[in-house]
C-alpha cells in the first residue's frame, strides 16, 4: 500500500506529494492529519526553504473522499465540527507556514483542493488543470476553503463560482488570479523549479517577514473566530437536512430534491 503521502527533498525545496491517484488524491482524516504534520514538521526544519504541493497521477485533489463524506453524511453534527475544525487547522497552517509555498496543479482540483491550491502563496496550473467549487450541489458549503479562495479571486468571483458550481478552465483560474500563472503540461515542473530558485534567492527571515506582514494586513479574513465560523458552518449544513438529501442523491446517483423536474 502506497503512502498516503510522500515528501521528496530536492537542496533546499521540500515537495509533498498527495499519493493515492486511485482516488484523484481525494482526502480524509488520514490525508489531512498527514498533510497538517508534514507541513509543521517542514515549518521547523531549518534546510528547508520552500515548499510545494502537488499530486501524483491524473489530479492534483478531487477534495474529500467519498468514503469520508459517506461517514460525515451519517455522523452528527458535533462530530462533523471536530472533523472540519481538523480540516481548517490545516489549511491555516499551510496558509501561515513562515516559508514560501507553491501549488503545483495539473488535473482536477475540486471542492477542497480549490481550498490547498488557495492556500498556497504561489499556484502555477498546467493548461490541463480545471477548478471547481462543487459543494453546492450537494446541498453543502464550500466553507473551511472560503477565505483562502475570497482572498484569492474576491468576494464579487467568489459568490459566482462557489454558487454555480460551475467548472473553471486554467486560462479562466489565471484571469480570476486563483492560479498566477499557466503553463503548458510539459512546461510545468520547469515552471516550478524556476519559481522556486527564485524563492531560494530571498533572504529567509525577509520572506518571513514579507509573509507575516501581508497576512497580518489582511488578518480579518483569517482570524481563528473566522476559521471557527466556517468549521461550524459545513458542520451545520452537513447535518442538516438538505445536506443529508444531498448527500444521500450523490451516492444514490440521482437528483436532489431541491431541483425541478425537466
């Protein structure tokens, strides 16, 4: 059995690979407990400069696991809050990780892997890569990722794409400033081994310092209340029941109630 993830050194530039592209590198507690302690243990570590994320196989993250969201769909709603304050944690500390990250995205990027793209400083996407922000259509809310993606593409963006659902190409994600840059799929890695040497090339504590400036100047979005409010946002609507009718019509493969008949 492959490891759920793997951490590769390369000098001074740490990737972490999202490893089970079986499953499109969809996560669960497993995924986000390992990505939490992989992105505090490099925090610590001195050698290392910067770090990437990114996925092995076809995707970079189709979001939460369908065994996962099955186990949230029947559980109740307190421990649907312990499990999305887990989830927020994480992306609040790659979001504050004192060191440069850069997504690394090919492939589908969905639900919560929006939420890791966003929570980047940096994410360069192969012209293959494709967001979407699907809760809605499950009856649920894009909640734990909504500061990192309000802070990525705005509030006026945001309220379209997290409630149509709708699919967004590369070239779109690169206009919405959801990725910085886009490249062709054989261009990818070189386009992040240049970005990263230029990293490499900044005074560490300056970046850190850069970093811990820009995110304190922004600080109302991603303050811990905030990251409460959005933890028990999802845990609320998952228990709810349009969230458990969404659910249910996921795994049943067929319409939810809330939709007209054609």
């Amino acid at each position: 059995m492959p490891d759920t993830l793997i951490v590769e050194r390369e000098g001074a530039v740490a990737t972490i690979w999202m490893n089970r592209p079986d499953v499109h590198n969809a996560f669960n507690e497993t995924v986000i407990a390992e990505l939490d302690a992989a992105t505090q243990a490099l925090a610590a570590d001195p050698e290392v400069r910067v770090v990437v994320l990114a996925g092995r196989g076809r995707s970079f993250s189709a979001g939460a696991d369908l065994n996962w969201m099955q186990r949230a769909a029947a559980a109740a709603e307190k421990d649907n809050l312990i499990d999305a304050r887990r989830f927020a944690a994480m992306l609040r500390r790659l979001a504050d990780m004192p060191k440069p990250t850069v997504a690394r995205v090919h492939g589908a990027a969905l639900g919560g892997g929006v939420g890791l793209a966003a929570a980047c400083d940096i994410c360069v996407a192969s012209e293959d890569a494709s967001f979407c922000m699907t809760e809605v259509r499950l009856g649920l809310l894009p909640a734990v990722i909504s500061p990192y993606v309000v802070r990525a593409i705005g509030a006026r963006q945001a309220l379209r794409y997290m409630q149509t659902a709708e699919r967004i190409s590369a070239a779109r994600a690169g206009q919405l400033g959801l990725a910085h840059e886009v490249v062709a799929p054989q261009d990818l890695d070189e386009r992040v081994r240049g970005l990263t040497a230029a990293l490499c090339a900044g005074g560490p504590a300056a970046q850190a310092h850069t970093k811990r400036l820009v995110l304190t100047l922004e600080a109302k979005l991603l303050t811990d209340n905030v990251a409460d409010l959005t933890a028990g946002a999802i845990a609320a609507q998952r228990a709810s029941p349009e969230g458990r009718e969404g659910l249910a019509a996921f795994f049943d493969r067929r319409a939810p109630g809330w939709v007209p008949p054609p």
